[in-house]
C-alpha cells in the first residue's frame, strides 16, 4: 500500500501548469458591432467608439429600448465579443426596462489594442465615468 501511494505522489508531482496572463486573457478579433436595431426590433442599437491612450479606442455600443427607467453597464467576459454576443445580452435583460451598455476589451472585436487584466482593470472606470455622462442613460426625473 505505501509503495501505491509514493507511486502516485511521484506521478502526480510532474502535473504542474505554469498559467500566465497570456493564458487567460488573449485577443480576439472581429468587428465592432454596428448602429441598427435588434433581429427582433425591440432594441434600438448605437455604436460608440471611446478613445482610450493615443491611437486606441474601445468599441462598443448603447442598446437603447423604448420606456427604460436607467442603464446597466454590462463588461463581458474572457472571450466576450459585442457584435457576436449582444443577443445573449438582450435576452438576459429582456424583461427589465433597461437601457445597456457594452464595450469590447482591449484586443476583443471592434476595440483596438493589445489585451491584458491591468488594461480591462483601468478601462473600468473610465467606462463608468462614460456612461455617466451620456444624456439617454442619465437619471430620468
């Protein structure tokens, strides 16, 4: 029995994986999701661009539809593509009369640069503080 046990705490011991940020957060490209409206016509969708650094903008866009009483700030995750997922979105948020706003990370669709966890860390607030400021989603009386 002792010698089952040190055979498998030998083999075991060479199942280490080094994960580094370039594991988890990798870019993926596409196209940035275009002015319109939804497949079923009950979202009126707006694209925005929102420069970040010199020569870098994160792409996204307003999903507006009619009688919404605020806006949600919706960051996708790991892999998230706006122009590819906004349907996932809107059928989350299907019953609720609210307005949502979605950007692409660095390297992720429409956005460009390259993808890291410090730049979707800083992009944050700087979405939060660009969704305050758009008069469609601000506070309605």
């Amino acid at each position: 029995m002792r010698t089952l046990w040190l055979t498998g705490l030998f083999l075991l011991s060479g199942c280490v994986l080094h994960v580094s940020e370039q594991n988890i957060v990798q870019a993926k490209p596409g196209a940035a999701i275009e002015s319109g409206a939804s497949a079923d016509g009950a979202w009126t969708i707006k694209a925005r661009s929102l420069p970040v650094e010199t020569g870098l903008a994160l792409r996204g866009g307003l999903l507006q539809r009619p009688r919404s009483v605020g806006a949600v700030l919706y960051f996708g995750g790991n892999g998230f593509v706006l122009s590819r997922h906004y349907q996932y979105v809107l059928r989350i948020y299907k019953d609720r009369p609210v307005d949502i706003v979605a950007f692409d990370h660095r390297g992720y669709g429409g956005s460009t640069g390259a993808p890291s966890l410090d730049a979707m860390m800083a992009d944050g607030p700087l979405l939060y503080d660009y969704v305050k400021t758009l008069p469609t989603v601000a506070p309605r009386p």
